[in-house]
C-alpha cells in the first residue's frame, strides 16, 4: 500500500532489522490523529509528527512541556516520555509521521535530539513535508530497509540543524553531552563542568534545565545506549564491552543494564539475535 499527500492512512511495517535502526509505523492522518487527552500515552519507540496544512493542537508530555502546536511545528516523541497530543476543540488536524526503533537512534541525544525540547518548526513546510511522505515508501529487501532507516538519520541530523539555527541551548550543552558519552573516556561530572566554564552545581541546574535530565542521569543512559549497540553489532565479551565504558567491573554493568532495560545484557543479546 503507498501513501500519497491528501490520502490519509496508516502503514504497519515489517522492515528487516537494520544495525541502525527499524521503521516501525507510519503515515498520514487528517481530520483524526494524535492520541487525545483522556491519559497519557508511552509509545516504546521514537515518532516524528509533522503538522501539515492548516494543523493547530495542542503537545504535552510528562517532563512539563504544555504548548500549542500548529502547521509547520516537528512534535518528536521519545520511548519512555509519557505524552499526549493532537486537536482541541476547533482545531483543524494534518499530521505525516514515521515511528521507528533502534540503539542507533539513541546516539542523537548527544547532538540534540532531547525530551527538553519535544518541538520546533520546520520551514519552510514544502520542503519538509515530501522528506515524510518519501519515508511511508514500501522496503523489499534488507538493502531498502537500511535505506531508509539511514534517511531517518538524514532527517534527524537535518532536523536539529534546523533547530540549533533556532535554539537558544548554552553554547556548551553538545560538548558537555559529547563529554559525557565518551564511556571509559569520558571526563568526571567536576571536569565536564570545568570545562563548560561552570561551577559543578550551575553545570548541572544548567544541564538539567536544557536536557530535561541531571547529567548523571544522561551519562548512566548514554552508557546503556552504547551498550546495546556493542551487544547487537559485536561479539565482544560483557567484560569488555563494561570497561570500555567505564563500568567498574561486569557485575556493575549487568546491574546498571537491567535496571534500565528490565534484563540482563547476556539475555539481551540472545533476544535481539534471535529476531
């Protein structure tokens, strides 16, 4: 089934698993979408929503953020964020979006991609919205699947190229976030912020206030991220992959793992191998 600007509808796509990431759903809604207001909604998976046409509603989500949103506006929704969104009473609504999955996404948080700052506009529109509607295109082959999953990583670097023209996030935020996701590099949360030119405590209000997250908090999941990626793409042993970033020992890490995924590293590898 294709979809065309103007004819709405949903697609369920049964990509092959790509090492950087799967397309998940997709599609175009007008006159219905979002996900109402009656409870909040966690996804499990990244989205990017694109407001067409005359779009006005309503974004809110767990972190705080609580704004109006029109045609034009970029509404990213993250896998743990509980958010709701869509058209009050009155509002017209046009929405493109692609849902998809993947460790390779996770890397994004470093260069911007962050729960802090669910939305921005895109303009202008009509050089935007095709970029979408190019995602809802069938994959037939493991090749077309890489394929697309590597132009959602063209438009997330696109994306936030566009928003940091727009943004008013401290200078020092990306450097700091590329700081902290350097594993067993990376430098102490005291130097990350020296090296800011902030006190440790200003670094971290600060960083907490751009990022919507404590920088200990975004070290410990960039670290688990990472992991992922070295559990799908290598066979390194659970020992190495816990010192090249920064784990004290195995043990450390395994806890650390599944307290964040729910299960251990070794099970998460037999899992993924076996899909």
């Amino acid at each position: 089934m294709d979809i065309h600007l103007g004819i709405p509808g949903i697609l369920s796509f049964c990509d092959a698993k790509s090492p950087i990431g799967s397309r998940i759903y997709g599609g175009h809604l007008h006159g219905i979408g979002g996900t109402g207001f009656t409870r909040f909604r966690v996804y499990g998976m990244y989205a990017l929503v694109l407001l067409l046409g005359s779009s006005r509603g309503r974004f809110r989500d767990k972190l705080g953020t609580d704004r109006r949103v029109q045609a034009g506006d970029l509404i990213a929704v993250f896998p743990d964020v509980p958010h709701q969104y869509g058209p009050e009473a009155g509002d017209d609504w046009n929405e493109v979006f692609i849902a998809f999955e993947g460790a390779a996404f996770e890397g994004w948080a470093a260069h911007g991609l962050s729960p802090a700052q669910p939305v921005w506009a895109l303009e202008p529109l009509s050089e935007w919205s095709p970029r979408f509607f190019e995602l809802l295109t069938p994959a037939t082959s493991k090749a077309d699947a890489c394929g697309i999953a590597a132009k959602i990583h063209h438009l997330i670097a696109d994306a936030l190229a566009a928003k940091s023209l727009r943004s008013d996030a401290p200078p020092w935020l990306e450097s700091a976030c590329q700081a902290l996701a350097a594993g067993a590099a990376a430098p102490s949360l005291e130097e990350t912020a020296r090296m800011s030119g902030l006190g440790y405590e200003t670094f971290r209000k600060a960083f907490k206030s751009a990022t919507g997250e404590s920088p200990v908090r975004y070290r410990s999941r960039m670290r688990v991220s990472q992991a992922k990626m070295l559990l799908l793409r290598t066979d390194l042993s659970l020992e190495a992959i816990a010192t090249s970033l920064g784990y004290f020992d195995p043990f450390h890490f395994s806890k650390a793992f599944k307290k964040a995924t729910g299960c251990c590293p070794s099970a998460f590898r037999r899992r993924e191998a076996s899909v």
